[in-house]
C-alpha cells in the first residue's frame, strides 16, 4: 500500500504517514465488525490491544459501560496540563450494500457513519503521542460507546470520567463528506442542534367508516396537528433563529380494515434547535397546538416531549485555538472558521456542556463510496486517517507545549 495521497504539514502528519497501512487495516477490521451502542465487545477489545501495542501509560476499561480511556503522559507534566480527545465507537441498526472485502460481517449493522475511522484516527494519535511525547502534561484518549442515541458521552461521565480525568478542556472531529478531504470546519459556537423527540397519542372514537358522524376521527385530528405544526416555526420562531419540527411517523388503524375508524393514533416526531429559549417556546406551543387541535374535535392529545440531546456548542477560545491548529497542518485556505452550523445532534454536547472543547468536522469527500453519513452504501474515506490523526496529536502538542530551551 502507497503513502498519504493528502498532505500537510507539521512533524506529526509526516511521522504518523509511515503507518498509514496499518491504521487502514485496522479501520477496515473495526467496519467489518460492527457493534451496536453499548455492545462495542470487539471494538474495545481491538482498542485495548492497539494501545497496548502503542505503550500508552494506562488503559481504563469499563468506564460508560464499554468505553475504554487511554492516558499518556508527556515527556513532562510539569505543567499539570490535562486535554481530552474522543472518539465514538458504536455502528448504526442498518444493512450495508457495498461489496468491497471489508463490509460488514453482520447482518443489519454497518458502521454508517464513519465511528470506525474516529476510532482509528484516535489510535494513530495514540502511537505517535507514545512514541514522541513531545508535551508537557497528559493526554486523555476517550473512546466513546453509544453516540448513536444512547447519550454515551453522558453515561461516561455518569460513571465519574471527569472525576476520574480532570481534563481542562476536550476536542472531538467526526468526518464530513460535504467537505473535500484535506480540509477542516470549525466555528465558535453552535456546530450541531438540539435533537428532541415527541410523541403525541391522539384518542377519541372509533367506529364504521360508514357512519363517520358517530365517531371522533383520529386520523382527521391527526391530519390536522400535522399540518397546524408545520407553522409553529414559520409564525414563532424569529427568522434569524432556527428551529426544525418535523412529524416523522404516524400509526392508526389496521392497513386490512378499509372501513374502520380506529380510537386511536400516535404521531412521532423530532424538534432541532440551537437557542435552549426557542427549544422551550417550540415545545410549549407544539404541547397547545395538539391539545386545541384535538378539543376543536372532541378528541384529547398529549404530547410526550423528551429532550435526547443539547446543542453542540463550542466553546470560543478552544473553537478559535483549533482553527489555528488546523491551519498550521493545513494553511488557512483549506480550514474553514465559520463553518455552517448543521440540524443534525451530537452526543459531545454533554461533553461540551462540562468542559470547554470544540467539536470539528474533517472533510472526507463521499469517501470510496459516494454516499452520506448514514447511506446504507457509505464507506468511511481511508486517505484522511493520517491527517485526522494529526489533527488530534497536534491539539495535544500545541495545548500542552513543552517549555523552551
């Protein structure tokens, strides 16, 4: 196998480059294997081993259930610097359609959305910190179970990860197709929203389809919130603002029963948002909506609103110290500083709520693939792992500098 197509800059990228094949095949064996949140046996075992093989100082199993922390210390810790890195770990609950040697070995799970490159790009940073240590104070390599809605960044830190590593700030990076590979994007502020999930149970009375008069139809009531939501963003939420409610499943009835008014339907849906007071007026007005909705029709609806995870927020002067890190890898016309914001949600945000960090995205382009994160035919992109790992490796260097001579 042939070096790096990418390049950058910087001793890290040129020393981690030389084991740019093993960091492939070691991504190629965790995307063959892939483990649901929670369930990361093998993952775990392939990160311990790989430590191990790395001479990192210590390696801590079973923190968030299945998630492992490796720690290095510099070549001083004088300073009594402590910076965090993570990885996620978990697959997703969908079958793969590529047909290349290293596809998933598991029916009905695929890593989807990149976890397994994260994870290998983490180890390539493990290596050279190990090898070099050319930092003053320790490095936290956090490898994550369960981003994918098991909040497991949350359960980490359930399970004392702070406590245990007082880290003073925390970075993370997931890989982004939109972006071309050899770029990076980053803003001081929100990179990812609040993901909620509601449930609204309609009830009223079922009967003959025939005789509709005598019944209080849940599908009516139902069709009704559905379009009535759609305009909780456009006539509440201030243009500048931004906000998402989409209603993502409905179940009423039975498919067979043509001419059966069912009782009852349920409608499933999510609410993104930036702002915690737009997140609060969306679920207010939403919960009133259907409960006005449904008394106009004699029926009752509530609404079960669970908030899954906060905005991923970063904080400023780590966001604007890992733009600078990024440029001196890559120079500034291929780092991007105000990186639109996207719908989508991130676990890190409980990370990020604890501890100041910044999340980055690592452009990948669509990878071998072509596909998007979550595509039943995406493939994490190879060529980026050493850059990726060098991102990492240089946060810590650059966050924690040894003392001049």
């Amino acid at each position: 196998m042939q070096g790096p197509r990418l390049k950058a800059g910087g001793r890290a990228f040129a020393h981690i480059a030389q084991y740019h094949p093993e960091l492939t095949a070691l991504r190629r064996d965790l995307h063959a294997h892939p483990e649901l949140g929670f369930e990361e046996i093998y993952t775990g075992k392939r990160v311990k081993e790989a430590l191990k093989l790395c001479g990192v100082d210590e390696i801590h199993e079973g923190i968030g259930r299945t998630g492992v922390v490796g720690v290095i210390r510099g070549r001083s810790t004088a300073s009594g610097g402590m910076v965090g890195l993570r990885a996620d770990m978990d697959a997703l609950p969908l079958t793969e359609h590529n047909d290349f040697a290293w596809k998933s070995g598991k029916q009905g799970l695929m890593h989807g959305c990149g976890h397994d490159g994260h994870t290998a790009m983490l180890i390539g940073a493990a290596r050279y910190l190990a090898e070099t240590r050319n930092f003053d104070g320790t490095a936290v390599l956090v490898f994550q179970p369960g981003e994918e809605g098991f909040a497991g960044a949350r359960v980490m830190m359930e399970d004392g990860l702070f406590d245990r590593f007082p880290v003073q700030s925390i970075f993370a990076m997931h890989n982004w197709p939109a972006m071309k590979p050899g770029t990076v994007g980053i803003n001081a502020g929100p990179m990812m929203a609040a993901a909620d999930r509601f449930t609204v149970e309609i009830t009223g009375r079922g009967g003959h389809g025939a005789h509709a008069y005598q019944t209080v139809d849940v599908v009516l009531v139902a069709a009704h919130i559905i379009t009535a939501a759609q305009s909780i963003v456009s006539r509440n939420v201030r243009p500048i603002d931004s906000a998402v409610v989409s209603l993502c499943a409905m179940q009423a009835g039975d498919l067979g029963a043509f001419s059966v008014l069912p009782g009852a339907a349920t409608l499933v849906g999510t609410v993104r948002t930036f702002d915690p007071q737009v997140q609060e007026m969306v679920e207010k007005r939403l919960k009133e909506l259907c409960s006005a909705i449904a008394l106009g029709f004699g029926a009752t609806a509530t609404v079960h609103y669970e908030r899954i995870y906060p905005a991923t927020i970063n904080s400023e002067s780590e966001a604007v110290f890992a733009g600078d890190v990024a440029e001196s890898l890559l120079g500034a016309d291929h780092v991007v500083r105000d990186l639109e914001p996207s719908m989508g949600a991130e676990d890190f945000s409980f990370m990020l709520q604890n501890k100041p960090g910044a999340y980055l995205r690592i452009g990948q382009g669509t990878g071998s693939s072509g596909s998007a994160l979550h595509n039943s035919r995406y493939d994490f992109n190879d060529d980026i792992l050493p850059l990726g790992a060098a991102l990492h490796a240089s946060l810590i260097e650059q966050a924690m500098p040894l003392p001049a001579l």
